[in-house]
C-alpha cells in the first residue's frame, strides 16, 4: 500500500474521528441522564464502557490515519494495536461488570448475543484491515467500513437506552 492511496481515504477518516468524538459527547450526556440507574448495577455499565470505548476506537483510527507522512505499515501497526486493546479493555471490563439478563432495557439473550457480535465486528476488523495494510494490501481498509457501522450502531443504539429508554421506564415505575 502506498501513502497516496491512503490520501483517498483522508476525508473518510477525518469524517469518522468527527463523528466518534461527537458520539462519544453524546453518550456521556444520556449516561448523565440515567446514571443514578445505570450504577445500580442493572448491566448498563458494560453497555456504557463498550459504546464509549468503541467511539474512542474510531476516534484512534481516525487520528491515527491523518498524520502526515507516517508510513502504511506503521499504520497498520496502530490498527493492530487499536483494536487489540479495545477488545482487550472491553473484555476485561465486561468480565467484571457482566451485562445483567434482568437489564430491563434489550437485557435478553438475543439483543445481548448481537451487541457481542458487533462488538468483535467493530474492534476486530480494524486488526485485520491492520495486518491487510502490513502485507501491502489497499482493499483491507474496507474492511473499517462494517468495524464502523457496528461501532456506530451499538453507540447510537445504547445512547438512546441511556438518554430515552431508562429514564422512560424509571418513569413508568415510579422511580
């Protein structure tokens, strides 16, 4: 891979570390919302450190792949490293703060099965557009598109549990 052909990339990553950051503002204002429930212990705090560690992963991604000059394999490297430790981080964290199935909020097993899915999607295929960009190959980088349709999906869908969904029921109940 050459550094021109990353310069075609260069509006795609600016794009999505803009994004990312702004998503990531948007969690933290719906954590703020509910977070006298999300501490309760309902399994809302794996959902929270996901999607945040999610946008920050995209925000790496996108910072990384704009600085002038630095050569595609090193590149690939940050990749590699990037997703690694997002999924490293938000395995460590999950394990010790497990997603409850009494979650009153997409707690069952089906939404809880998809949000694992697209949680490996979303930090695994950066390592592997990461190892593609290392063997020279250009076309591994659309590979980040579906890493960041899953990054995007898990945080707009858990920003909205946090902002709409848990204040709502909270409501309902009487809280």
């Amino acid at each position: 891979m050459t550094e021109s052909a990353l310069l075609n990339w260069h509006d795609y990553f600016v794009t999505i570390a803009a994004v990312s950051a702004t998503l990531a503002g948007l969690l933290f204002v719906g954590l703020t919302i509910s977070l006298s429930q999300v501490l309760q212990g309902y399994g809302y705090l794996s959902r929270a450190f996901t999607a945040l560690f999610m946008q920050f992963e995209m925000l790496l991604i996108g910072l990384f792949a704009i600085v002038p000059g630095q050569p595609p394999f090193v590149l690939g490297l940050e990749f590699i490293a990037t997703g690694c430790a997002i999924l490293a981080g938000i395995s460590i964290f999950a394990y010790n703060f497990p997603e409850s199935a009494l979650s009153s909020v997409l707690g069952s097993r089906g939404p809880r099965t998809i949000r694992a899915i697209l949680g490996y999607g979303g930090t695994l295929l950066p390592v592997v557009a990461g190892i593609g960009m290392i063997w020279g190959e250009p076309l591994s980088l659309y590979l980040l598109i579906p890493s960041e349709i899953a990054c995007l999906y898990l945080s707009i869908g858990n920003a909205w549990v946090f902002a709409v969904e848990i204040p709502r029921r909270a409501a309902l109940r009487g809280d």
